[in-house]
C-alpha cells in the first residue's frame, strides 16, 4: 500500500466502516472492521464523579479507532499498515471532509 498519512486514514475511518489490515507489534497479522463514524461509535459511559478522563499522548504515526467486532476502542501504527478499504459509506451531516 502507498503511504498514507493519519489525516487520511482519519477521514477514511470518519467516513464509514473500514477494513484495516495490519501487522500487530508482536508480529502476528490483524484484519479489523473499524470506524469513527459517530453514527457507528457508541458514546462512551459516563465517567464517574470526581474522575477525569486523560486525553491519550499524541502520536503521529498510531491511529485510534473503534473496533466495530470487538466493540471497543483499538489503534494502529502508520507503519505496519497493509491497507485500508472503506467498505460502507455512513453519510453523517454532522462531519465535514477534513480536506476541501
């Protein structure tokens, strides 16, 4: 696959759901249907009183996203991805194109 940037991997995970094929730190290969989309993302639970929720460091190179089978909050590294395929499209009038 070409090399794609986080802001494009990004957009494509906001657009729908999306296969990743990726290679796993430890090696083994990993094909997950994943999105961004928040009409595919469950809002997550309410945080208890007199908690904070930490915001994740940020790094370029490792992707967030919401693994629609495991159904839970997964990442990816730029790197060891193999590819990227939308595979439905989730028309959401509440997300703008990153890019014009």
């Amino acid at each position: 696959m070409n090399k794609i940037t986080k802001a494009e991997a990004t957009e494509l995970l906001f657009a729908g759901t999306c296969e990743v094929n990726f290679t796993k730190v430890d090696g083994t290969n990993r094909v997950m249907q994943a999105s961004l989309s928040p009409s595919l993302v469950p809002q997550t639970a309410a945080l208890k009183e007199g908690t904070e929720k930490k915001a994740p460091a940020e790094n370029d190179n490792v992707v967030p996203c919401y693994d629609l089978e495991a159904k839970g909050w997964r990442s990816f590294r730029l790197d060891n991805l193999i590819s990227i395929d939308l595979l439905s499209f989730k028309n959401d009038p509440l997300i703008e194109p990153l890019h014009e």
